[in-house]
C-alpha cells in the first residue's frame, strides 16, 4: 500500500474520529436536557420549538430510557467506545489493513439502524421529534459512510476485512480486554449508582390509583404513563367544580391507566385573587390552602375529596376538623397555612390560570388548550385506542 494511499486512509479515519467527538458532544448535551427535564420544573429547552418538534417532550417519554438507563448515556457509550478504537486505528503500521474499521463499520450499521427505529418511535409514538436527537443520527450515517470509504481505499471487502480483523483480536488480546474491561465496570457503576431521577415516584391513593406529585411540585392521581394529563383549575367552593371532578374521578376510575388528573388551586376569593371585584366564595383560599398543607402530610387528595364534598356548606371547615378526620399534626397544618410559602403557591397556580386567561372554574387544560366548565367528550377518544 502506497504512502499516498495511506495518507488518504488516515484522512478518513481522523474523519471518523471527529464525527465520533461531534456525537459526544451531542450526546452529552441531550443527557443534560434529560435531567433537567426531569429535575428542573423551570427549566425550558432551546430545542422546544413547537408541540412537534420539542426535545422535551421526547425526553419525558418513556423511550428516553433503554435498560434502566438514559438512552443518551449509551450515546456517549457508544461515541466513546467508537473514539477509543478510532484512535487506535491512528497508529501505523495497519494490520491488518482495515483495523479496526471493519469492525467500527458493523457497529456504526447497527447504530444507523437503531437510529431509524428511535425516529419512527419519535415520529409515530411519541408525536415529536427532537432536533438533537436527529443530529445524531446523522452523524450515525456519516460514521457508517466514513469506515465503508476506509474499508474501500484499502481495497477489501468489508466481510474478508471483518473476518481479518476478528482474526487479530488475537494478536490484541490483552489491549482489547481490557477496554472492553474498562467499559463494562463504568457500565456496571451506572447501572448501579445512578439515581433514578427520571422516575415517576408516587404511592396508592383513594380507590386503588396511584398518586403522587409533578416536578413543580403540583398534586397528581391517575396514570403513571397516561396518554392525557389534564390541568383542573378549580376551587372547593364551586358547586360545578365539585360535579367536574367527581365526572374526572369516575374517567380516570374507568381508565386508571390512560388519564392523569394535575390539581391546580383557582379561589375565587378576595383573600387570594385580589383582583376579583366582588368577593365569591369567603373559604376557599383557606382550603386551598389546607389542601396544599395536607399534601406535605401524604393526605391531598383525601383532603381535597372531604373539600370538594363540604366546601359549600353555611359552616366552615375547621383546621381540627380535617386534622381529627385524617390523622394530621395539627401544629404543622397551622404553621403550614399560616406560611409565606404556602401562599405563594397558590398564587402561583392563580398566575398560572390568568396567563392562560382563566376566568372562572373548573377549567380544565389538556396540551395548552382551555376547556372552560367541561371537557368535550371527542377528547377522550384516544383512550379506547390500544
């Protein structure tokens, strides 16, 4: 093999290697969107463009993660994997020839072929595309062309130049064990060590659902992987709040695996929403507060089904009276309701119902969309979908 020819060779595998740094870098990236995603309720994407094309959205599936760990950490597995042996086929002489781009060819086929079915998946199941995501399987296709081209200038076929290459591991026993070595246990520590911070934590609540708490911190009952989450803005109250979140209660009991039910508080009191004109319902920033208090005691939705049920009655319902129902510490409630924080977050959740210009309750929001008093029944028509 000529000198000019070798030149050419090692054009391309340096050419290989950058791709692979190029997917590193990608990678990484998308392992940080992953987690902040997942971890940061204020954290908002530059690549959330619109509902289809949204890394977010693909990073909160549930196809994000592949064996118990973030689709985008095999990512940088398999960059830097495909970089170390890249880098070893750098050193001359080359023997055999190909080495080891052969075996980088397979590997590089492989990945190209994952990344097809990880875009129909993100076309077809997930129904958003993530920009990042796509740049990497483009740097796939490079890969894939870029050891096929080296494969070609060193003028074999790619089958005789795997089997040659195999054949070699022999030669590279020692050097080869121990990358693979290095890999498995760095796999392994992941595996193991990692925390789960991608998964949904939650627990059993009324009725045999499971419950638990969004990122920012918001009440949830229903599916674990639902296919609507639906926003109710509501306050205890209102009599029609009360009817449209027994209606909810009675879907998500019918399909406790398809529907998520998010509480958000909306008082129509002066005492909370200070810019009513007139003063509606004199209690309910009270109990939307104790709402949020019996939720740092693992009882919300206990309280808030006791709140929905008595809300309109003449008397009002006391502290202890939730406190003796429900086995709650009274002092914590008290010191709770009584907090500057526990105030915030309900005018959190009102700021949040004006800026999607919410007047009255129950509104429900389901992908940004408002449906003031109830939900049209044609929405509900995916969950009979398999």
């Amino acid at each position: 093999m000529t000198n000019k020819n070798n030149n050419q060779i090692l054009k391309w595998r340096i050419a290989f290697l950058v791709a692979c740094t190029i997917g590193l870098c990608l990678s990484i990236d998308l392992l940080r969107l992953h987690i902040s995603v997942h971890t940061n309720p204020n954290y908002h994407s530059y690549c959330a463009i619109s509902p289809r094309v949204n890394c977010e959205t693909v990073a909160e599936s549930k196809y994000s993660v592949f064996l118990s760990l973030p689709v985008a950490l095999w990512g940088i597995f398999f960059y830097l994997f495909q970089g170390t042996f890249s880098i070893w086929g750098l050193r001359r002489p080359f023997i055999p020839p190909t080495w080891p781009f052969a075996i980088l060819f397979w590997l590089s086929l492989v990945s190209l072929i994952l990344s097809i079915l990880l875009f129909y998946i993100s076309h077809f199941i997930v129904k958003s595309i993530c920009v990042v995501c796509i740049c990497t399987y483009i740097v796939n296709f490079f890969l894939v062309i870029f050891s096929y081209i080296e494969i070609k200038l060193s003028k074999t076929n790619i089958i005789k130049s795997t089997k040659y290459e195999l054949k070699s591991i022999i030669q590279r026993y020692n050097s080869f064990t121990s990358i693979i070595i290095i890999f498995a246990i760095l796999l392994i520590l992941l595996w193991f060590k990692l925390p789960k911070y991608w998964e949904v934590e939650s627990s059993i609540g009324p009725g045999g659902i499971p419950i638990g708490l969004t990122k920012e911190g918001h009440p949830w009952i229903g599916a674990i992987e639902p296919k609507i989450v639906i926003n109710e803005f509501s306050d205890y109250q209102c009599p029609h709040c009360f009817r449209g979140h027994n209606e909810i209660r009675t879907l998500i009991l019918k399909y406790p695996s398809k529907i998520r039910l998010i509480h958000r508080h909306y008082p129509l009191d002066l005492n909370c929403y200070k810019e009513l004109k007139t003063q509606l319902h004199p209690f309910a920033c009270l109990y939307a507060k104790m709402a949020h208090c019996a939720a740092k005691q693992n009882k919300f939705w206990e309280v808030n089904d006791y709140l929905f049920a008595n809300g309109r009655r003449k008397e009002q319902i006391t502290i202890d009276e939730l406190c003796n129902l429900f086995a709650l510490d009274s002092a914590k409630m008290q010191n709770c309701i009584n907090s500057y924080d526990t105030h915030q977050a309900i005018l959190n959740d009102i700021n949040a119902g004006k800026a999607l210009n919410i007047y009255g309750t129950p509104t429900y929001v389901i992908d940004n969309k408002t449906y003031p008093g109830y939900i049209p029944p044609d929405i509900f028509e995916i969950l009979n979908n398999p």
